[in-house]
C-alpha cells in the first residue's frame, strides 16, 4: 500500500483541462414534440414574416375609417381560418373575429363592445382611426429575422416559436449517452440485506438522477465486478455505445482500486487527484474515439460535487450549450466558512431572503459522507485554499443549484 | 355577435380560486432509479443510523492510540466490505482501506503517508490520538431522524439518501394526466402548406413543453374539430383517463367559439375573463371527479403566460409539492413599465448582473402574438393595474423562470 503518486491539480485548473478535452457532439434532427431541454445545433431565421397577414386582435367589425360613425351593411364575415371574400367597398362592414384575416380595403377593426347591430347593420363610432385592433403583417418578426442562436437551450417558447415558423423539426445537438456504473466490494444493491462491513450503493441512484437532469441518457451498468479483467470486459463492452463512462467509487489510493490502472490501460489519464474538498480522488481520463471517463469519488457527497464541478460542465459542452456554468448571485454569509487547508472546498449553503439579500446558510457538518449537507442545498459556496476562510457577514459569488420557491 | 357577460375577475383571485379547486392526487410508489423530480406523499424517517459502522475515511492502517510511536505488526486487513475478522490486540495494526470497518479494540487510522511500511511490520507516529480518520456510527445520521419532508421535490442528493437508508422505493404523489389540444379554424398542423388566413398551430407544442417541465403526464389530443357534437365526444373520450384537460383557443367571445359552452354543458365555469394582460379570456371550470379544465387563450403568449400563472401551481400542488409558486428576487428595472389600465400584466424581461444587482430589461414589444417577447426571458414582471406604472430605476419582485448560467 502506498500514497498515491498522481499530482494534486488546483480545482480550476482541473475544470479547465476537463472543457478542453471535451468534444462537442454532433447533431440530429428532433420533432418540436420532443425538443424541450435540447439545444440548437444551427441558428433558426425567420423564413416568413409573422403574422402573415393582418389580423383581428379582437371580436368585432373590419371596416373603412372613412366610414366611421355610419350605419353600414355587414357585407359578411372574417373568422380565423375563413377569410372574407372579395373587397369591402365604401358603406359595408365585416363581421370579424380574433385571428381573422383584415379584408382588403379596410383598415381598421372596431370592437363589437363599441358599435350598434341590428339585422343585417351596424352602426360604429364616429372618428375611430386607421389601423387599430389588428396585428400587421410582419409586426412581430421580419423575414430573415435572426429567432434563436445555436446554443441556445429550448424551452416552452422557443419551441412554440419554431412551430409557428413552421419548422416541424429542429437541428439540435445529440445528447450524451453515458455509462454508468459504481464500484467497492462492500456496496450492495438496495434492498437487499446488508452483512458486516456492507453498504447500500446510493451513488448509482444519485448520480443517474443528475446525470438525467444535465440531459444525459444513461446506461445504467451494474455494481462493477471487484476483478480486474471482468471489470475491464464490462467497461470495454459498455464503451462501445457510449460517449462517456462515470464511475463512483475506487479511485482512492488502496490496493483493491481497480478503476485507475483499467483508465490508464484503455486511455490517458490527465487527473488522478485534485486540490477539492470534497473530492480529491477525482479522476480524468480521455479513451480513445473522444470518449471520456469520469472516475468520481466513493463517498456520496464527494461523488455529486465533483459530477457538479466537472462532469455537468463536460455534459453541457457535448450538448452544445453557449452557458456551461450555474448561475451566480451575490449572497450574504451568516456562518463563518472556514478554509480546508490546501484544497478549494465547495460548501453546501441554503439561501433565504432577508430584504433585498439572499442570505446563505451552512446545511452543517461538511463531511464528505454525510448526504445531508447536500439534500435541501441551494447553492456552493466556493472557498479558497489557504489560512482565512470568510468571515461572516461577507457578501460572495454563490453557485446557484436551484431558488427556494414560494 | 355580442362582448362576454362573464364577469372580469381580478389576476389575484382568479389564482387563489384556482387552488382552491385543485385537489391534491394520490400517491403510488416509485423506484428510487425514477423518482427524480417526483414529490415525497410522507415523511421519510432514517430507520438506522448512518454510518452502520464505524468506516475508515483514508488508506492507512488501524491501531490501538496506545500503540503510537510504535513498530506494530500487521495482522491483518479490513478493505471495503471485508472487515478484518476477529480483535486487534495491542502491538498489533490491520492495514484499513477507505470505507473498511475499524476493528474491534483498534481506536484510531494512521494513514498511510504518515506510516513507515516494511515487509509484516509498520511503524506509526508517536503521540497519534484517538478518533482519527474513521467515521463513527451515527455521525452523518441517527436512527428515527426526520430526513424527508413530504411535499419536497426529490433531486440527486435527496434520491441518494434515501438509497443509502436502503428504501428501494419511495411514495410520491402521482403525476398528473393531462389532455391538450388546440382548438381553432385558422390553425393547421406545423409541416403543413399554410392557405389563405391560416397559421400553425405552434401553442400545442409549446404547452406540451411547459406541461413536461411542469411535472405532467400529457395526452396529445389533435387540433379540435369546429363543430359541438364532434368536439364534446373528443373531450369526454379525452377526460376518461386525465386528471385535466388544457385547451388553447377558442375561449374569445366570437361567435365560433366552442370551448366555454361545452365547459359549461360539461361542469361548471368559474372563470371565464381575468383581469390579466396578456391573457383576459383565461377559462377554468371544474369538471365531475375532481377534474380540472383550463381554457387558455389563443394567442401565443397569452397562453404561455396564463399557463405560467394558473396552471403551474395548480399542476404543482397536484403533485403535492410544498411550494406552489416561482421563486422571485428584487430585480431593477432598467426600462419604464408602463401599466395596463385595468388589468394586472406580467412583463416579460431579460435579466443581467450589474454589480450586486439583477437588472430587468423588457423584451420588447409585449403584444400578446409576439413570441419573441417570451422567447429568452429570465424572469416576469408583475405591474399592478392603474395609471402610474413603474419607474425606470424602481427595484421590483421579479418572478423567476430562469437564470442565465455562465
């Protein structure tokens, strides 16, 4: 047994290397039904104006503003979808309902609450002007108009954009399939009885529902074997689909560790420690065909920091996404955070408001086991190696993993 | 053709009536490996504690504290999930790996980088205390400890505790089922050839997005045939398996719209105009068994937005989730926001860091066709009806959608 030999890597500096190793996947055409979370492999340009054409903003009657404060014959109807025929001439109306299409030669819309119908007549107001109450054509977007820019994550009105534009499908970026898998003799699957010495395997659970949340699709290997070349057989099998491998658990330095010296068989390892607390045992591989290997720590809340710190950001760049990194908000410290020597710490903080401030507030004991420093977290606050720490009372740049709701 | 009776009920109370008509769904178990983003139905209680055992957290080697300064002979080892088997007695040490069982009568971890090792023997530190570098049972968790709220949105970390206590499967509130459609004369499917008049349909997609992000399980229904009798058998046949019904369109005061009368046939309506801008002609109606109908307004973001302010809370306490409503955080206006008369109006803005603070900039023109003005927005402003409006330079409540990353 000896003390690991991989050089300690600073935290940003290890982040760095993990973004510039990591490639950016190509793309596939995706249907506007099941585009929501995917991110725009090529910029979208308006191929037509909207609206179309000019249409009713309200119920009521499309006439001539010359004619108003008239009593004019309702020479037919405008609905959404059927257009009025033909011209209104001089002394008619049209009936005209929302979205539908202004009939040439008028050019105003009065709303039905303002005029005076009778069978077959409707009298409007006197001095109602040109151009009210319909949208014109072109008003919202002009042909060639850049809408979205590649990079961009879709969402609800993104999508609907696209749709109205008439793009059924959309060239997005593939997602990431990954490999998953924990290792350590003494895990067991959960619910299953526990002998001496075992424990259940969280991490598997965890981090698939992280991995699912940065838009991953994931294989789910099982707990991997605790012999070298059966382990390396299901590795090498589970590649062979796959962009990416994660794994949580055996990268420490004992002499039962098999995941390090299978990552340096298969490919280059370029991390094997880092200045993190939690996290130091992080490791970094790249595999051949651009594939990646993420070895995470064992311990739970080590395993879904360093997912947070470097494997997320890696996700976000083989989608495509512009922005890799969480937001940041300026937060108030109510609890003195203490520096951890020589590795940067990432400290799991809760945030409410008191008046204009977000306050934060440690969720306790910061061991790297205890999962409930990370369960009810809203945010990481980054602390710098070295003696100081931060006083209380400080306001920093907090890492927002999600905001209280109300 | 005449203007709606329906009363204009004020944005506020229209919200709180909703709620107050939504019930909350039964709960069903789910496994672990699918419950992300589900809502816990009880309160999860640690059945033992965590750690079971007292676990090495380094490589090195476990001792008596007595025995420091010492050349210890090496009986044995406790890797992960092997113990060392039987008692450490004095004199002796068992090399210890991450996660191993500290030995009966062994009291401290040496590790390994602070050990001199030779062939069955090491020799440890003088003066090492007792309590060093191992985990004691029950120090992350004690049994019977509340760790789970029912009504809290279960997340990587939350999944992975309830792993590492062992429940394979959790109750949560079941999704709800909804059934969507479009309904209107003007709208033709996206991909199709566009006639005189005509527009895609784009807000299916778009609230089938929403729906997702929301927590629905949603039912796509086609574009809704304009007559009553057809219309009303896809409905009823619609509602057999949801829990709510969505529509967009149709919901105006022309003469072709069928949606409120068939609403009214169905259940009862109990809104059927809202003060709100965009978004007046919001429907809700309560329909038999507890179900749920939400006619949204035709218009693009008339319907994302009272989709936005109706829907989400009431799909979200469906679900059972203990906060019903978006985050909100003091934003400064860096445009004037001009008030809407009668009705309350949500702002669509873009958010950007300026020293501490978030700035809010409008999106542009906030027609109710324009897509674009909810297309990357960041947050919604809410300007009270009246005529004073809101300065530019005023800091308001913003309501969250999202925040930009980095």
């Amino acid at each position: 047994m000896r003390a690991s030999t991989y050089p300690l890597v600073d935290a940003a500096e290890a982040a760095a290397l993990v973004l510039a190793r990591t490639p950016v996947l190509d793309s596939e055409p995706v249907h506007v039904r099941e585009a929501l979370g995917r991110v725009l492999a090529e910029d979208l340009v308006a191929p037509s104006e909207l609206p179309r054409f000019p249409s009713s903003a309200v119920d009521g009657y499309a006439i001539r503003s010359a004619d108003g404060g008239g009593r004019l014959r309702v020479a037919g109807e405008s609905a959404a979808g059927r257009p009025f025929e033909g011209r209104l001439e001089a002394g008619l109306a049209a009936r005209i309902l929302t979205g539908g299409v202004l009939p040439e030669g008028a050019d105003t819309v009065v709303m039905v609450e303002d005029t005076e119908q009778e069978e077959g007549y409707v009298t409007v107001p006197a001095g109602h002007p040109a151009g009210r109450n319909f949208h014109r054509p072109g008003a919202d977007l002009k042909q060639g108009e850049l809408v979205l820019e590649r990079g961009e994550e879709l969402g609800p009105a993104e999508i609907g954009l696209a749709a109205a534009l008439g793009f059924p499908t959309l060239t997005v970026h593939r997602r990431p399939r990954v490999a998953l898998m924990s290792t350590g003799d003494e895990l067991v699957e959960v619910g299953e009885q526990l002998g001496p010495g075992q424990i259940v395997d969280s991490n598997r659970w965890a981090l698939l529902a992280a991995l699912r949340e940065a838009g991953a699709e994931v294989r789910v290997l099982g707990l991997a074997p605790d012999r070298p070349e059966p382990l390396r057989e299901l590795v090498v099998e589970a590649l062979g689909g796959a962009d990416a491998l994660v794994t949580s658990g055996g990268v420490s330095v004992g002499s039962h560790d098999l995941v390090k010296p299978l990552l340096e068989a298969l490919g280059e390892v370029h991390i094997g420690r880092v200045k993190l607390r939690p996290g130091k045992p992080f490791t970094f591989a790249t595999l051949p065909e651009g594939r990646l290997a993420f070895g995470l720590p064992g311990f739970p809340v080590s395993s879904l920091v360093t997912f947070e710190v470097f494997v997320r950001p890696a996700l976000r760049r083989m989608q495509g996404h512009a922005r890799l990194q969480r937001p940041r908000l300026p937060v108030r410290l109510a609890y003195e955070a203490r520096a951890a020597g020589d590795r940067t710490e990432y400290q799991r903080v809760t945030l409410r408001r008191e008046g204009q401030e977000l306050v934060a507030q440690t969720t306790g004991s910061q061991s790297s086991s205890r999962l409930m420093s990370l369960v009810g977290a809203d945010a990481l606050v980054r602390v710098s190696p070295g003696a100081e720490g931060i006083p209380a009372g400080s306001v920093v740049e907090a890492i927002i993993l999600r905001l209280p709701g109300e």
